[in-house]
C-alpha cells in the first residue's frame, strides 16, 4: 500500500514536471513566431512606403 501512494506520487511529479517543461518549450517558440511576425510586419510597411512614394 505504502508504495502504490510513493509510486502515484512520483508519477504524479513526474508528469507535471515533463508539462511544465513543454510550457517553457512552447512559451520560447511563441516568443520566436512574435519577433519574427515583427520583423516581417516592419520589411511590409517599408516595402509599401517605397511602393506608395512616386
């Protein structure tokens, strides 16, 4: 019995250790996809400011 509650509490641990780890995966990845959304929103204006100029 003492082990079964040992064992749930380790996997219990263990899966939340593995979610929170994707957390910080997917928080990093989002934070990529902004600054890159960025860079590419700046590169639009700029080639439409050059497009619109006679």
């Amino acid at each position: 019995m003492p082990w079964t509650v040992v064992a749930a509490v380790l996997l219990s641990t263990a899966g939340l250790l593995v979610l929170g780890v994707l957390a910080v995966r997917l928080w990093l990845d989002v934070r990529r996809l902004a600054r890159e959304v960025g860079t590419a929103a700046k590169a639009l204006a700029e080639a439409s400011g050059e497009l619109s100029r006679p």
